[in-house]
C-alpha cells in the first residue's frame, strides 16, 4: 500500500483520503464514470494494457535543474509509469506495470532504475487523476495546475512536485476533444499510419511548470528546483509501438516567458510525418497545430500555422555508438506570420540506447529579432526503425 502525502488526498473532490489504494472504495460510482469521460490525465486504454497484449498506457514527467553547475550538465530526472511496453517485451512474464525513473546527479553521473508493480490503477475525480503502482509509488495529476509524484521504490525514495503550469492543459491539434490525430489526417493508406493518426494519443496536462525535486537513489540525494512537463501518452491497439514508429522527435523547454514542445512521427514503411507544435506566451496560446506532411519534404518558404524541426552537427553518442545531431532548431510561424525561433544544444544524453536517445542541454529563442533568451530543456529521438543520421556538410 502506498501512502500519499494526506494534504494531496484531501484535496481530492473533497475526499479525505489516508491512501490512494482505497479511493475506488470511497468516491461514489456515478461519480467516477462521469469524471472517467472528461479527465484529461485519464487511463485511456479501458480496459487498461494486459500481458496478453501489446497496448500501452504511460504517464511521463521531466524535470531539470536551471543551470549545470562545474560544467556538468543540469542535474534531471524523468520518471514514467508504463502500463505496458514500447520498445518490445523483455520476456513474457516481465510485469505489465512499472516505472522507469532516470537522470543525471549534479556531478554528471547517472542513474537509471526501473521498479516494478504488481498492479497499477488510474482513478479520475472530476478533472483529477491519481495514479498508484504499488511497489514503486503514485502521481496526483491536477492538468493545466500541478502533478506530484511520490515514489518509494527499491533503491530511490522521494518526492518531486510539478506546480504553478504557465500554460494550459492541451492535446495536440488544438482540440479539446481528442488526444488523437485522425480527425486533421488524411486517411490511413497502411496499418501503421493507421494506428499514429488513430490510436497513438498525447494529452500534456502541464505544458510547463516550477519543479521541486527530493530524492534519494541508491543513498545518494538528488535535490534541486528547476522546470518541469507532464504528459500522457497512449496506443489503444495491440500494436506494439516499436512495430509501428519507425522514428520519433519530442523535446520540451521553458524560455524565458515562452513554454514549446515539438513532436514529429513516422511510421514504418510510410511517407507520412506527423507534426505537432505548441507555442505559449505567459499562458497565453500562440500556436497548438498538427499536420501530416510528405516525409522530408522541404519548402523554401514555411507556412503559416506550421512548426519545422531542423537537425544540426553531429554527436557519436558513446554508449550506443550512434551518430545524433548535436541540437535541432525549432521554427514555429504563427497563423499571423509571426516567428519564433529555439535552438536546442546537446549537453548529454541522459539514455544513450541504439534506438532512443535522451537529451539535456542549452535552448535559447525566442520571437525571431528579439534577444534570445536561454534555459535548459529535454529531448528526444526514439530510433525503432535504426533510421540513419548524417549530418549536412555545412
Ligand atoms: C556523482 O554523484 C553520485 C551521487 O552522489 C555518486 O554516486 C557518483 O559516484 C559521483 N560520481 C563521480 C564521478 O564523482
Ligand atoms: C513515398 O514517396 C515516393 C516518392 O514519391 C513513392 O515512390 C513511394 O511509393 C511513397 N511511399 C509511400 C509508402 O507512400
Ligand atoms: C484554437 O481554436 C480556437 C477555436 O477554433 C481558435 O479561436 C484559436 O485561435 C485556435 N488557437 C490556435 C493557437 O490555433
Ligand atoms: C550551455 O549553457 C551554459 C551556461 O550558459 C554554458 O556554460 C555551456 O557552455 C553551454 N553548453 C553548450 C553545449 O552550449
């Protein structure tokens, strides 16, 4: 049984709860599936994800300290409560829940554990979600506000607290309806591209927030304050997702006033990239777009209402022996033309795995012939097609 902190549970719908293994119990029924069909933070695959299939269900939070200190990157942590797997199952009895929790100490080492649950449960209250995987801890999700995770685990004890989000809660394609994709994608022409526009979902319940992290792994602590994002994501068939995207760019960043996320999909033996861009301005909107291009199709000009992904140089991650770009930078063009710009440099990788390369390092943008202003951001490039990256001479 896992105890969350009485002053989170009390805040739940006004129900004073001691431990999260119980609200199923308390919270009347009728209550629970009315908030089940409007919480944004809610466990999407209903039934949730079993052994006996290849759906997922996963809740995401990153949080990183503002500056690196000696030189070494900022110190950071990611911590994932997975309902079942992406990148394959290890063995047919690995558990179906668990949590990956991974980072770099301030000094530059890192750490990684995965912790495993024997059950997991995603209860919504109103707009509230709770989630409790026994064995490895529990998140309280108030979208558009704050997510707290406390985990007590084998090997790292603690807690982190996302608050005070400076935009609001969103899916991609700016619709309030829908994590998914289908409803701007042309029509699936292969079963992948099938399963990214239909049952791949992304729901950010907080886009940006002020970070507070308290942990202890392996005895030693990693404490720092900093910026933080919270998302779910979900593939409501039994696709496994690495059968289906053959690559993937996500990363996420704090600048200044402005709060951005990018995310760009391709499916396997498919032309099609998904786009999306998120763009806001002290919590206000500026850009929340989705569009299905023609895989590495390059204009002169970018339209409106767009947000392009562009590699730079190159890096040869060590432990996976991969060449990655050394950054990207992110152009958004807003329905009204204006630009904006991020640049985001490679400090490390926080994983370093053939397929999936996790990033920390320097953004700095802004509203393009403004003076940039600089943060420190994360991001990713999940690789299940091993796609190839050369670096353009310059
Ligand atoms: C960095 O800090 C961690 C946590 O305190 C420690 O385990 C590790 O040995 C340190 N690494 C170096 C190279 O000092
Ligand atoms: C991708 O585009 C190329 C060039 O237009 C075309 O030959 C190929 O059939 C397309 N493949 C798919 C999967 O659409
Ligand atoms: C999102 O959609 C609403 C309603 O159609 C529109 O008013 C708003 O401008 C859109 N926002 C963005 C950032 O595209
Ligand atoms: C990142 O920013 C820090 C602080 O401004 C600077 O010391 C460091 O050299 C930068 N690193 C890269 C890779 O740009």
């Amino acid at each position: 049984m896992v105890q969350i902190w009485p002053m989170l549970g009390a805040r739940i719908a006004g129900v004073m709860l001691a431990s999260i293994d119980v609200v199923g119990a308390m919270v009347p029924p009728h209550l629970l599936s009315r908030a089940a069909a409007q919480s944004f933070d809610r466990q999407y695959v209903v039934p949730q994800p079993t052994a006996n299939d290849d759906k997922a269900d996963w809740w995401w939070m990153n949080a990183q300290a503002e500056a690196g200190v000696n030189g070494n990157p900022p110190a950071n942590v990611q911590v994932i409560f997975y309902m079942g797997y992406l990148l394959g199952r290890p063995s047919a009895d690995a558990p179906e829940f668990y949590a990956t929790i991974t980072g770099l100490f301030s000094n530059g080492s890192d750490f990684s554990y995965t912790a495993d649950a024997t059950k997991a449960s995603v209860t919504s209250v109103g707009s509230e979600t709770i989630g409790s995987w026994p064995g490895v801890g529990s998140f309280l999700s108030t979208p558009g506000k704050s997510f707290d995770v406390v985990i007590s685990a084998p090997g790292v004890e603690g807690a982190i607290s996302i608050q005070g989000s400076v935009a609001p809660a969103h899916y991609a394609c700016n619709t309030t309806t829908s994590a998914v994709f289908s409803d701007f994608a042309p029509a699936a022409s292969t079963s992948e591209e099938s399963v990214l526009f239909s049952h791949l979902g992304w729901a950010v319940s907080i886009p940006g927030g002020r970070a507070s992290v308290s942990l202890v792994l392996g005895g030693s602590p990693l404490t720092f304050v900093g910026t933080g994002y919270h998302d779910q994501n979900f593939i409501d068939t039994s696709d496994m997702f690495a059968d289906v995207i053959s690559q993937w760019f996500f990363g996420t960043a704090q600048v200044g006033e402005y709060v951005f996320s990018y995310l760009s999909a391709t499916p396997f033996g498919s032309n099609a990239t998904v786009t999306t861009g998120y763009l806001a301005r002290n919590d206000i909107v500026l850009q929340n777009q989705c569009s299905v291009s023609a895989t590495g199709t390059s204009t002169e000009t970018q339209a409106t209402n767009t947000n392009k992904l562009t590699r730079f140089g190159v890096i040869h991650s060590e432990a996976s022996a991969v060449d990655v770009p050394q950054g990207y930078t992110i152009d958004y063009v807003l329905s009204n033309g204006e630009r904006y710009s991020f640049t985001l440099t490679e400090q490390a990788e926080v994983v370093d795995l053939d397929v999936y390369h996790r990033s920390i390092g320097n953004v700095s943008g802004g509203k393009v012939g403004e003076p940039a202003k600089t943060a420190v951001g994360l991001w990713e490039w999940l690789n299940p097609g091993k796609n190839v990256y050369v670096a353009k001479s310059a």
